[in-house]
C-alpha cells in the first residue's frame, strides 16, 4: 500500500462524511474508553503501577544494548535462532529466506505491527506464498485489503453487515447466502476456515509484546488464541519483533502485562498470556522443530539519539488512540500510516521520515488527554510539539504557516507590544463585529469559525480586565 | 559462512554497536530504580478460594470444586451431560487417564488434531489474584491440547493455587529446571470483541473452560 501522506486533511474530511465510520467510532469512545476506567477503577494502586512500568521501560531504554544481548544469548541456549534487522527491508529478506529454506507455502501469522510495519505480508504474497491473518479483526482487513484501522481492534471501522458481505464472497463453499448473519455466526465461520489453515500450514508468524532478557524468551498476550495455535502447530516459527521490546525479568513482565491488558480492553488479564522459550523440546508432541526470533531495528536505534527516545517505551495498549478526540472523529485510516493515532504521529515520522509524514504531528490539539492515560507516561505532547519545531526548522512548512508562525513569535517574545496590537486588534474586531452583526463572517478565521462560532467579545482584553481589577483592589 | 550469517551478524553489530555509541556518548546509561511497589508479602496469607472463584466466573468459565480425585468423574460426567455433549475426552497424561479410566468415561489417548471436541489437562498451578490457570508443556501435557478442543476441562491441585503471578515466577526459577517451551496462562475461554465490540467466546480456541479443583 502507498504510504504517501499529504492527504491527512483530504482523508479526515472524507472520514468524518461516512456515516458508517462515525457509529463505529462511537464505539471507541465509548465502549474502550469506559471498559479502561471500570478496569483501573478496582486496582487502587494502577498509578503507581504506571510509575513503574514507565521506570523499567525507561531503564531498559538506557541499558538497551545490555539486555538485548542477556536476551539473545539466552534465547539462543534454549535452542532459538536470533535474528538481527537494520531495516524494513533487511527482516523482509531474512523472513522470505526462512520461508525458502522450509520450502514454505502455507503461512498463517498471529496479530503483529512490527509484520504490518515491515510490510511483511506485501512481500510473502509477491513471492508466491499463502498468507492468512488468523486475528479475526485482521483476517477481515485482509480479506477487505485495507490495512488495520487501530493497532488492537484492526476492523474496528467495519459494520457487521459489511464483514457479513466480505465473507459472503470468500467463503463460498460454506456461507449461506440466505442466512441473517450475527456476530457469533460470524465468528464461527471464521474458526471454522481458519482451523484448516491452522492445521496446515508450513510456518507461523507472530509477534511478541516482550521479550524476557533473563530467560530469552517472548511473551505473548492474546484473547483469541490464535497466536498461540500459530506457535504450536506449524513446524517452523517466525517471530517478528522489535528491539525496544525486551524487558529484564519476568517480574517485569507481570507489572507490564498488569497496565498493558487495563489500558487496552479493559480487562485485568486477558485470556491467554503465554511464555514461549525456545523450540519443541524432546518427546514434546508439539510445538517447532524451529524458533526464529527476528529482532527489527527499523530506525529505533536511531531515535533513541533524539528527543523521541522516550517514544520506545511504548507497549502498543492503544489507549492513547481510544482516548484520542482526532482519532475518535476520523478513524485509524485518515492517518494513512501503520500506526495512528498521538502514537501514530510520532512513530511514523520517526520510523519513515518528517517530510512523508508531515501532516501526522499537526493532526493534534495538543490537550493532553492521550498522555493522561498512557501505561507508560509517555510525554506525548511534548514530543509531538518537538517534532512541529523540527519540521520548523527544517523548512518543511509550506510558506504561509512559517510566515505565521514567525509573525506570531515576533509579537509573543515582545510582550509590550503584543498587548498594544491586542487591544487594537480587539477593537478592531469589536467594531467589525458591530458593523455585520454576526461572529462567523470574520476573515483569515472563517474555516475555523466553519464548525463554531466566536464568542461575543468581552470589548476588553484579559490584560485589561486584569490591570483594572489590581487598581480597583 | 554462509552470506546470511555474515550479514546477520553485520546487521548485529551495527545495531548494538550504534546503542551503544549512543548511551555512552549521551551519558544516558543509569542503575536500576527499585519499583515502588514490589508485591505486598503474601506468603504467609492463605488463598482465598472465593475469590479465585470469582474471578474465574468473570472470566467466563465454569468451575466446581470436588473433594477427592475420586470424584473428578461423576462432575466431568455431569459437565458432559449438561453440554450434551457424547465425544471422547482427550487426555495424555498418563495418570490422569489412569485416575480416570474405569469410571464409565469415554476417553483417549489417540486423538486427531482435526476433530477434537473435549480435551482434559492438568494445571501445573493457578492464580488467585486473576483466576488464571498455569499450564506447562511437556510430553504428558501438549499446548494444543489447551487450544483446539470446543470444550477444554481443566483439572487443578488446590495446593498448587498461589496468589500473583511473580509467585509462579520464583517457583519456576527454583525449579533449577530449564523452561518448558511454552508457560500458558490461561483466564476464560476464547473470546475476540472485534466485530463491533461484541464479545463472543469460542473464537479460535475453546469456546468453554471448565476448571476442577481437586
């Protein structure tokens, strides 16, 4: 899929148009939004959790390279295979060379972002092989051929009627095209298919929400199980991850998976949390005869030089999205990069560049509510705000917006002279206003004023009111 | 070496290397904090079987509780019955197919992974803050076993019951034993909320758990 995004501004306004969107970003605002506040609401002791879940994701930060390589030399003596990836393309390569040596055809993958950021299914299906999502959100994604619209409920912008039409079409040997489908009868569709892609296929591909440097291994959090039927039927595992995942100690795993499944459903814990450590072991009936581990650098090496360090303490919970008033108006898709969202607009520039992703820092009214909610207390405006300075300096607004923002700087760093044009400006404001009798035809502001209208002007500016309520007192 | 080793270890190199160039230049490298809240000493505390009851039922399980091993037979009977349901119960363990064998029960040791309907496993511990079940693998217990079946029935030593999960931890660490390959914590059955956040068990694993404290 084309990743070009100078199109946030088009694609918002086409997104707050579909009404079908719209009812299912209710859903977001609501449902996740309250099942988060029920799930903290019991546990008294949450913010402090998140103190020290944001502590160790720091710490790891600033010991990355020591853990990464405990975890690697202890994946590698539980008989994993570690692999080490510069860039998107690197761990494309390393993957379809797994593939090729397996003589893989059939490949069923668990719920991975690293695999949609690497753009892993992309390249398997260009090289001729079988691909299934197994996720039920992703699978109808991928049946739709559209990316994830959010980072843990992929189809949340699809109605049940239309899921109902996608498998109306793919699934011909068993749908019935007479039948009023509900959501259970959908999803059993869906297990039903899927089990004989389980059954069947060469190579399972998941992801890992940690990797344990004291044991080397990954640990997995799910609700379906798919992830978990990847990794123990196939006889060769691919797991894709990146490099700020790892975590010390399974203790540490505990307290994370503590704020990750809270912040994220709203559930304490989640049906299936799993430890995977290595390959089948001997007499084992199940699991890989291989365990390949690929660890994707993907720029985080890099951001971790810069102000967007504290970025890399992100579990991928997908509060900051549900709690988003952008995201909750627009949806997942009008970001058009892999990750949306305030997580969103800083990964995908910091991953892809600042020029491809221009739109993405500005597409936030910097009110905070994101970081307010983070399981990791992430500083998210305060790098969002960095990275309008960098786009700032490096002159990549168009030349009104810098004429602006100078103009603004120039008044804002004279206070004497900003309260003189103030009080002019609101005079001459007043007078307008008077003059045509109606707020929403004021120039330079009327797309603002599109969707609101100006409050009646006070004829005073709040210098003024200030300085002659001091003189009164 | 082959030219994707020499690269992988290229890539390796680069990566840590360009780590660490950064936290040392940077001066970012920091000890440890110790964590504010470390797990309240609950060692000496009983469990509290009420409570892991209850979170079981939350989670959407079912559980029952039964006094000797004798009896697990007459309450998976029972459980059958009420499921109507007349396949075979798949079971490796050799000592649970022992324990079990001779009660009347339809059970085997040869499944196909293709048409697998009830599977019985037995947990290695539990959870009582989350009623969560520990499942190791092993020879005698395949992780499968714990995904594939419609109905998965679960059979726990309430001794093995602790109350966090940093509990099952220390226990694993002083098991001087090398992991099993996979540690499953499992709370409820399946259930995906994708389709318009309509919860829905059963979506690729067990649509039941039913859980048997001995």
């Amino acid at each position: 899929m084309p990743n070009t995004n100078t199109e946030f501004k088009y694609k918002a306004r086409e997104a707050l148009k579909d009404e079908q969107l719209q009812q299912a970003l209710v859903g977001v605002k609501q449902g996740l939004v309250n099942n988060r506040l029920d799930a903290i609401k019991v546990v008294p002791e949450f913010e402090s959790f998140r103190n020290d879940a944001a502590a160790v994701k720091q710490h790891v930060l600033e010991n990355l390279d020591l853990y990464l390589e405990e975890f690697e030399e202890n994946a590698i003596s539980s008989g994993a295979i570690v692999h080490w990836a510069k860039t998107a393309e690197d761990a494309r390569q390393i993957i379809l060379d797994i593939c090729k040596q397996n003589n893989a055809k059939n490949i069923i993958k668990g719920k991975s972002m690293v695999s949609e950021e690497i753009r892993l299914n992309e390249a398997l299906k260009n090289n001729g092989l079988d691909v299934v999502e197994t996720d039920l959100g992703e699978y109808i994604v991928q049946l739709a051929d559209e990316p994830p619209s959010h980072i843990i409920m992929p189809c949340i912008h699809k109605t049940l009627s239309q899921i109902t039409q996608l498998f109306r079409k793919n699934h011909t040997d068993i749908h019935k095209a007479d039948k009023n489908y509900s959501v259970a009868d959908i999803v059993n569709e869906a297990r039903e298919v899927m089990r004989r892609k389980f059954l069947s296929a060469d190579i399972g591909i998941i992801g890992a929400n940690f990797l344990i440097a004291e044991t080397g291994s990954i640990v997995l959090v799910t609700n379906e199980g798919n992830g978990d039927l990847c990794s123990c039927l196939p006889k060769t595992q691919i797991i894709t991850t990146s490099i700020e995942k790892v975590l010390p100690t399974l203790d540490d795993a505990s307290l994370l998976l503590k704020v990750l499944a809270r912040s994220a459903t709203g559930q304490q814990i989640t049906s299936y949390n799993t430890l995977l450590t290595g390959p089948k072991q001997d007499n084992d009936k199940d699991g890989p005869e291989e365990m390949h581990i690929v660890l994707v650098d993907n720029g985080r090496s890099k951001m971790l030089k810069t102000e967007l360090r504290e970025m890399l303490r992100c579990i991928r919970c997908g509060a900051c999205l549900n709690h988003c008033p952008v995201y909750g108006s627009v949806g997942g898709h009008a970001y058009n990069s892999v990750y949306p969202g305030p997580m969103g607009s800083i990964l995908s520039p910091a991953i892809e560049g600042l020029e491809k992703y221009y739109d993405l820092p500005n597409a936030c009214t910097l009110n905070g509510r994101c970081e307010s909610v983070c399981p990791v207390k992430i500083p998210l405006t305060k790098i969002l705000r960095h990275l309008r300075n960098e786009q700032f300096k490096k002159r990549l607004n168009n030349k009104s917006t810098r004429f602006s923002l100078k103009l603004w700087s120039f008044f804002a760093t004279r206070p004497k002279l900003y309260h003189r044009f103030n009080s002019l400006f609101i005079n001459a404001l007043n007078i307008y206003i008077n003059i045509l009798n109606r707020c929403s035809a004021i120039p330079v502001f009327s797309s603002w004023l599109k969707s609101r209208d100006f409050a009646p002007s006070q004829q005073k500016t709040f210098q003024q009111i200030w300085q002659s309520r001091k003189e009164n007192d | 070496m082959t030219d994707l080793m020499y690269l992988n270890s290229k890539q390796r190199t680069d990566i840590l290397g360009d780590i660490k160039l950064t936290l040392d230049d940077l001066g970012l490298r920091k000890e440890r904090k110790k964590n504010n809240l470390i797990d309240k000493n609950t060692a000496s505390k009983d469990i509290n079987i009420e409570k892991f009851k209850k979170c079981i039922i939350d989670a959407s399980a079912t559980i029952s509780i039964v006094n000797s091993p004798d009896n697990i037979s007459l309450e998976v009977k029972t459980f059958l019955h009420d499921k109507n349901i007349s396949s075979p119960i798949a079971i490796i363990d050799p000592q649970l197919f022992d324990e079990i064998d001779g009660h009347g029960l339809n059970i085997t040791n040869e499944y196909d992974r293709n048409d697998i309907t009830v599977s019985m496993t037995k947990a290695w511990m539990a959870i009582e803050e989350t009623g969560s079940l520990i499942m190791k693998s092993c020879p005698r217990n395949p992780t499968s076993l714990n995904f594939l079946p419609d109905y998965h029935i679960v059979i726990l030593d309430r001794n093995s019951i602790v109350h966090n999960m940093n509990q099952v931890w220390k226990e694993l660490r002083e098991s001087k034993k090398s992991l099993p390959r996979t540690i499953n914590i499992i709370t409820g059955p399946s259930r995906t909320a994708d389709i318009e956040h309509t919860i829905q068990l059963g979506a690729h694993g067990p649509r039941s758990l039913h859980v048997i404290v001995i």
